[in-house]
C-alpha cells in the first residue's frame, strides 16, 4: 500500500509535535509538511496535494472552519479532518458542514487519531470518543 501523505496545520508546536508522534507509529503516514496558521496552509496544499489534512480549528488569522472551505477548493482530493481541543458536538457539525470527513478532539488523539485517518481514507466520516459520549450524554 502506498503511503499516506499528511500536512499538518496546527499553531503551536507541541500539539504539531505530539500529532507527529502519534503518526509515527504507523509506517504507511508520511508528513510532508507541518504549517502554522491557515493562510500559509492554504497557500501550500495547493502544490502539496496531501492525501489528509489535519487541522485545528483555533488558529491565528482565519478560523480553522474558514480554512476549510478554502482547502476544499484548492486540494478537493484532500481529505480533512479536524484536530482540536474542543469537544463540541455544535463545532464539530460546523467543522464537518465546512467539508471536513473527521473529528478529533486533542485529549483523543493517541488513541483516535490513526483510526479517524483510516476511516476516512476509507470514505466514512469519523468523530472522536469524547464527541460521541458528549453526545449520549
């Protein structure tokens, strides 16, 4: 199988680091770039055309939901799923209506991340544990 290229689009450097980490343990993802804030991403994956994008939606700039549209029309092959800190089931509606196929919300992450890339790569729509328990609740 070939790899999975992925961008990560995230301001801080930790959470770009600890989302690395996470994909580090499988040898198919590939990041071919880690990028800061929307504008720069946007700019980017028009050349980059990565299989995923991971994107918080607290950015500096314009919000990770504006982005998303964005990213849609520049890269449509792209595949978006959301990496953020928030848990709200209401944000995760937007973010999923702005064109993204996954949620994860950061705390998830290690356990959630590579499961939402492969459900996504498989076309079905993924949303973290912390989403669905809110939601039963």
């Amino acid at each position: 199988m070939s790899s999975i290229r992925i961008v990560i689009v995230d301001d801080h450097a930790a959470a770009r680091r600890g989302i690395r980490t996470v994909l580090t343990s499988s040898p198919q993802i590939e990041v071919i770039a880690e990028i800061r804030d929307a504008e720069s991403a946007i700019g980017a994956i028009h050349e980059l055309h990565p299989d995923i994008i991971l994107l918080d939606i607290s950015l500096p700039g314009i919000s990770g939901i504006e982005a998303a549209l964005a990213l849609r029309q520049n890269s449509p092959d792209s595949r978006i799923i959301f990496v953020s800190q928030h848990d709200s089931m209401l944000l995760a509606q937007d973010a999923l209506q702005a064109g993204a196929e996954g949620y994860v919300v950061k705390s998830d992450a290690g356990r959630d991340l590579l499961s939402a890339i492969k459900a996504v790569r498989e076309g079905r729509t993924f949303l973290s544990r912390t989403l669905l328990a809110n939601r039963v609740s």
